[in-house]
C-alpha cells in the first residue's frame, strides 16, 4: 500500500467547486439470490439481480453518482460489502470513494447503504466494479463499467459499440468462495454470465450477434477471481487498440492472454462466411488449473452472424500465428515511461519480493494484515509515518510529484502469471514477464500486469501524482485482501 505525503493539501483542494458535464445516477442492490449461471445452482451475491451486475456507462467528463445498498443475509459467504470501481483513479480529491475496504472506506454493512460520488474528469476506457471485501466478488458482486469518450482517436475504425460488444470472462466456483479449498480450482468459464462444467447441462452460452461488414469495438473485461484466460474468436483476427484504459497503437493478433482484472479493447471485422463462431476462453490457473479444452461447449460463447441458424458452432480452432505479446504494445500518446531512460532511473527504487510459507503470501517478509481502522481515517486522525500506520510492515510512504521504480520479483512459487493491481494510477511496464530487455521509449501503460512465472521479475514506474493512500495486491482468490 502507497500513501504520498501530501495528502493534507490534497483532501484540502478538493473542497474546491467543480462542473461536470452530466451526471449519472445508478442504484445498485446488492442481495443473495439462487442462480444457476452454468447449470449448477447455488447462492450467490448478485447486484439487482444479476450477474454479472448492470452495466454502468457514462461519457469522459461526466459525474458518477451510485448509490449501494446491501441487502446481503447468507452467512456462507461475507456479508459486509464495499465496491472498488477498478480503474478509475479518483484523481479529483475522491480517493475516499476508491472503495478498498479498510483502505478508504469502512464497510458497508448489512442493512445499511452508502453513496459513492465521483468525477471521471480525464479518462475514458474500459473499467469494472466489484466487492472490495475478501474474496466476495468471486461469489458475483462485480459488472462492467464503460466511460466513452465522445472524441475518440479510433471512432472511424469501428460501427459498433455499445452494451451488445461487451465481453465479461469469469472463472466460476460451485462452492461459496469462503469454502473454496486451495489452491482455488474453478468449476467453470463464464463468459457474459453464462457457461457450462465439465459433465453437467448443455446450459445456454452467451451469443454475441453481429452483422455481415460490420466493424466491431469489442471490450473485453477478465473478472476473474484466479484464472487467467487464453481468448480467441474462430476464423477472426483482433485489433487491438485499448489496454487498462488506456489507448493504444493498433496491434493485430488472432489469440489474448488476459489476466485477472485487466481489460482490452478490440476491434472486429465481421467479414466472415455467415456461420456460428465459437468463442473459447480456456483458463490457465495457479497450481491444478479449471476445466480444460473445450468439449460439449465448456470455456466457450458464440459468435452468431445475422442469418445464421440457431445452433452451436461446428468450427475449429486453429493454432495462432499472432498472439498478444505485452512487449508490443505501446501507448498512442506520450508513450515514454516517466523518469530517465536507464535502470534504477527513478526519485524512489522498491524492490517487493513475493514469497509464501505455509499458505500465507509475504512481501519483503511481511504478511499484510487488514486494520480495523482504515487506513485514510489513521491519516486523517494524525498519523503520518509507516511506523504511526497499520498495518505495519505493509505501508509504503512515498514523496508527492516523484517517480517511482517498483521491480516485482515472484518467488511464492504459487503457479505462474499472477497479476497485480494498482489502484489510482496507470504505470508504465518498462520490464515485462519473460524477458530481461528494459523499455523506456513506449512501454504499454496499464493498472494490472502480470508478475510472470517464478524468478521472475517485472517493473514498472509511475509518478505520485495522485495523493491518498492506495492499495498495489495480488488479484488471486485465495490471497485477495481479508476484510
């Protein structure tokens, strides 16, 4: 967790007035429901209803206003709740509505609502909303969150793109996520809601429909709790122009890595012999791994041209010849990573060594421990240094308005490709997993990057230009924040 010093000055500025081009109002009711989303019932923490929850869409500049109320009554699963709009920096003096509980904000519990009000002044992209409570969104309380951008570079490369081009990847577990054994092994894939496991129904998939010669801005959401997916489209290429909310240079590929948390925009051509396509998102998880292959249906969706008949796809997969590497990926504006453009070129170096001992995951040494008291409210109440702050060995101070250079090394030995997230920032990935080569000129910019595989060692730079107390965690089921 990293709080720059400043945070005094920073909650003093945003007492300033502000004029926001519109405002978005949403009420969210968080309650437990019965669902059976692959064929297996089960309770569920769904948000008015549904999961994944209602899409929340607004344009750049636009004022969110989003009422939470929880009406949560199973006690298998939490019941306290809190909900992280993941992506959003709250960079307008709302760090206190970024939604980490016991970081900003208490919980909100049962019977009882609050309201999150924010501007999303400079932003525009894919993001999502989910429990910032342990592991609560694994049990449903997560959907989609869309800030378009009425002056988008990219307008004329695509026709389509609205609620119907939205892709939300899920992995899904028969079991409430408090009683999940780990390593976590998924039951099923969801895509958009809906899957099938291995020996049950052939339950509903997910049908995306398009129209012959038309262009497609699909946005591709993982909320996934532990997996990562392997993502492609039968007989389609991808052209990528948007990672983490931010834009990128095309890239053309025909198959996506995508991890826990992390969103891509693409664009398709629906330029194809009118068919069903199959859709596939085979999971890769930490240790055992979920279901595998494709068989009777599992870790797919459809692709449905106008047309075509109402039937599963009979097409095959082919090996890839392009698929996503993160190295190639580069920002469409101002792409250079902030600092000097050699190794250690940063105002602050952190060195974070990931280890586990005994189930529990340490960093540097130290197992993070929630407080009971949030972490602002011990800012606000005076507390100023690492040593005055909970919990201890796990806060980070660093100086406002400087660069910072964090060098990720993944010895836990818990499986490959774990990613991690940082709340309130973008950073630029000048090392990705894989390889040893440092990019300072372009580097793709994102919140979420994978750590890559054992010994390995990822680094990022950004700048403390966004005061407040911020969470940087691994986004795996078994090792998610306990609230």
């Amino acid at each position: 967790m990293f709080i720059p010093a400043s945070l005094f000055v920073f909650l003093a500025s945003a007492l300033l007035p502000l004029t926001f081009a519109a405002t978005q109002v949403t009420q969210l009711n968080i309650i437990n429901e019965a669902i059976s989303p692959d064929g297996y019932s089960r309770s569920a923490v769904v948000v008015n209803g549904v999961t994944p929850g209602p899409l929340i869409k607004g344009n750049k500049g636009d004022n969110f206003r989003i009422n939470v109320s929880n009406n949560l009554t199973d006690s298998s699963m939490e019941r306290s709740t809190s909900i992280h709009w993941h992506g959003i920096f709250q960079d307008k003096g709302t760090n206190y509505n970024d939604g980490s509980a016991f970081v900003t904000q208490c919980p909100i519990v049962p019977g009882n609502a609050y309201e999150y009000d924010f501007p999303v002044l400079d932003q525009a992209g894919t993001f999502w909303y989910h429990s910032h409570v342990s592991t609560q969104y694994c049990d449903g309380l997560r959907g989609p969150f869309v800030v378009y951008d009425p002056n988008d570079p990219y307008a004329h490369m695509y026709d389509v793109d609205n609620e119907s081009t939205i892709i939300t990847l899920a992995d899904w577990y028969h079991q409430p996520s408090p009683k999940v054994v780990l390593p976590p092994v998924a039951n099923s894939t969801l895509i958009n809601g809906l899957g099938r496991y291995v020996g049950g129904p052939a339950s509903p998939l997910s049908v995306i429909n398009v129209n012959p010669g038309k262009r497609y801005r699909f946005r591709l959401l993982s909320m996934a709790c532990d997996s990562s997916f392997n993502f492609s489209i039968d007989g389609h290429r991808m052209t990528i122009i948007e990672a983490d909310g931010e834009p990128t240079l095309p890239l053309q590929v025909d198959f996506i890595q995508i991890f826990a948390g992390q969103r891509y925009s693409f664009i398709l051509q629906a330029n194809q012999t009118v068919n069903n396509y199959w859709i596939r998102a085979e999971q890769q998880t930490g240790i055992n791994g979920g279901p595998t292959g494709f068989a009777d249906g599992i870790n797919s969706a459809i692709l449905r041209y106008a047309g075509a008949p109402n039937a599963d796809p009979t097409t095959n997969q082919t090996d890839s010849v392009i698929p996503l590497y993160e190295g190639n990926l580069h920002p469409l504006s101002n792409p250079a990573a902030p600092g000097k453009p050699y190794v250690g070129g940063a105002d602050v170096l952190l060195n974070l060594e990931f280890t586990l001992n005994d189930s529990t995951l340490s960093i540097n040494g130290v197992a993070y421990k929630p407080p009971s008291v949030p972490v602002l409210l011990q800012i606000l109440n005076g507390a100023k240094t690492a040593a005055d702050l909970l919990p201890t060995g796990s806060i980070y101070v660093l100086p406002p308005n400087k660069v910072i250079e964090i060098s990720m090394v993944d010895n836990a030995q818990v499986g490959p490709w774990h990613p991690f997230h940082l709340h309130g920032h973008a950073f630029s990935v000048v090392r990705t997993a894989g390889t040893s080569h440092y990019n300072y000129v372009n580097p793709v910019r994102r919140d979420v990057v994978s750590i890559g595989q054992f010994g390995d060692n990822v680094t990022i730079r950004f700048v403390t230009d966004n005061t407040g107390p911020w969470f940087l965690h691994w986004r795996v089921l078994s090792l998610h924040s306990k609230c």
